[in-house]
C-alpha cells in the first residue's frame, strides 16, 4: 500500500531530529570516552520489557483480514461505489499478506528502536485510511450487517494505531531523555579534565642572511716595453 504518511508530520520530524542527536552525542560520547552518569535513566522499554509491536497490532489486523474475507461484494449496490470499495479491500489483503509481516518482524526484532516503529506506523496509517473508505462506502452501498463488521474492525484499527503512537512516543522520549544523559556526561567529564595551558607558540626568528662572498680581482696584466736597439747594431 504505498501511500504517503499522512498526519502527524511534526512528531515525524520531531521523532527523525531525536535519531539525529542521539546518533550525534553518541559518537562524542566515544570520543570523549563518556558514559551515562550513575543516576541516568536507561529506554522506558528496556526497563519493562515491552509488548512486541506485533502484539499491539496483531489483534486487530486479524480482525480487519476476517472482516474483509466476510465481505460480500456482489450484494452491495452496483455502481463507482461499491467498485472502488472492491479495489480497496484487495489493496488491503495484499498488504496484509505481503508488506506489514516484515515490517512487524523487523520492529520485534529491535524493540523500541523509532527506525524500525516509522515504517509499521506509516503502513498502519495507510491501511486506516483505506478501511475508513471502505467502512463509508459500506454506508451508502453495503448491506447493514457488513457495514456494521466494517465499523467495528475500523474502531479496533482505531485502537491498534493509538497503541502504536503512544510506544512511538514512549521511545522517543526515552531517546531524548538518553540524548539528555550523554550531553550531561560530556560536559561533566569535560568541567572535570585538567587545565592544560595552550603552548605559547615561540616567534619565529628568520635565520641571519649570508654575506655575499667578496670577489677576487685579477691581477692586470703588465705591458712588456719593446727593448731599444744597441747603437753598435
């Protein structure tokens, strides 16, 4: 069901810019050799020992794939209703048996991480969405009896996303409180290490320029007089 998140973008962007700074203080954490603090409080979820997501949305995914599969699409009105009402529920039962069961598998596999919540939560959304159209459609189209099954599956996904944000939103704050405890830690341990005066950086003295070397003259060469000739010669 590949459909756009829709709703609660801020807390979207508020949960992704939690992932940031904690994967950010994280790694000065490593550098700086720091350490949560004694009194720091680890991940809600690690204390209690979560419901796996799965948990939290099996039920009521179980409940919307027996509702859809009792549907009875060839008793409701003729007409774009009731054929786009069609559409949808396959949309649905496809999702259900291709998409969401690795997505549940990847979020059980790494309780209380957001990356792998966001996924899920988008895909829950989406299914919402669609079943919302499909419980409506049932209204004008559908017999009473199925767009009463319809509603209740609606309310029971109702209440499956509402568990799913508030785990999304324990974890977040666990992340935050998290990010909270390491930027405490750097800080301590940083207040804490030794003064070390910065080397005072020597000028640098440019070294003394070379005299030229003196140049030796030649001596001149002397002109040799012509000797006169004798006057007995």
């Amino acid at each position: 069901m590949d459909r756009p998140l829709t709703g609660r973008n801020s807390q979207t962007v508020r949960i992704a810019l939690a992932i940031s700074i904690a994967a950010i203080y994280a790694t000065l954490s490593v550098s700086c050799a720091g350490q949560l603090p004694a009194n720091a409080t680890p991940p809600r979820d690690a204390i209690a020992g979560p419901r796996p997501v799965s948990g939290l949305l099996q039920p009521s995914l179980d409940t919307v794939r027996r509702t859809l599969d009792a549907v009875r699409i060839d008793k409701w009105k003729k007409g774009s209703v009731r054929d786009e009402a069609s559409v949808n529920i396959d949309s649905i039962r496809n999702d259900l048996r291709t998409n969401i069961p690795p997505l549940l598998e990847q979020a059980d596999a790494a309780p209380g991480t957001v990356s792998k919540l966001l996924p899920v939560s988008s895909h829950i959304d989406a299914l919402y969405d669609v079943l919302l159209r499909i419980s409506e459609a049932s209204r004008v189209a559908g017999p009473d009896d199925q767009a009463a099954q319809l509603q209740q599956a609606l309310l029971s996904m109702s209440k499956a996303r509402l568990a799913l944000n508030d785990r999304m939103q324990g974890s977040a704050d666990a992340l935050e409180k998290q990010v909270a405890d390491l930027h405490a830690a750097i800080q301590q341990q940083a207040a804490q290490r030794p003064f070390v005066p910065a080397p005072v950086a020597l000028p640098c003295v440019p070294p003394p320029a070379k005299k030229p070397a003196a140049k030796t003259r030649k001596p001149a060469a002397t002109a040799t007089t012509p000797a006169k000739p004798s006057p007995n010669q």
